[in-house]
C-alpha cells in the first residue's frame, strides 16, 4: 500500500518532517506545503533528509516565501493544486504530519 506523506510545518520549528521520514517506505511519495516548503533549500540542515525519498513541494507556496526553484534539493518536483490532487489519487493512502 503506498502512502502520500503530507508535512506543512517548518522542519526547524517542528519534527514533523522526521516522523514523517522514519514512517517513509518504498513506492511513498512526500508533498511539503505551507512551511513544510523550507526542509527543500538545498543548503539548509533539513535537505539532507530528504535523499532518496519521492519529494514534491507546492509551488504556490514556495512563490509565497520568495523561494527560486533554483535553491531546491536536485530531484524534488514542483507541482500545482491539479497535481496536488493527482498525487493523492495515485496513492492507497494519504497520511498528514502534523
């Protein structure tokens, strides 16, 4: 059963985005939205946490905290509300870190 992870909190102010990686198994995607947008600044401490996990971040709100996509970790996908939505029906299960 593969499961979207979703996380919306910074990973500096909460450790949602651990729990959400230590839960992470094969065929797992991650959505980052809201604050969770900062753990993909590829020179911050979170990035490293992140290699070689299915990671997308909501573009909107990488546009609304001034972040380039050029600052991000190689690999991670930027996606709309559509793919939003699409994501969350290619996967069994979608399962919010809070």
């Amino acid at each position: 059963m593969s499961i979207l992870h979703l996380v919306n909190k910074s990973p500096y102010e909460r450790n949602s985005l651990d729990a959400c990686v230590a839960y992470c198994r094969e065929g797992d995607a991650v959505l980052l939205f809201e604050d969770g947008v900062y753990a993909v600044i590829k020179t911050g401490a979170a990035a490293s946490k992140l290699s070689g996990l299915d990671v997308s971040v909501l573009g909107p709100d990488l546009a609304a905290r001034g972040i380039a996509e050029d600052k991000l970790v190689d690999g991670v996908k930027v996606v709309d509300y559509g793919d939003f939505v699409d994501l969350v029906e290619a996967k069994d299960k979608v399962q919010s870190w809070l």
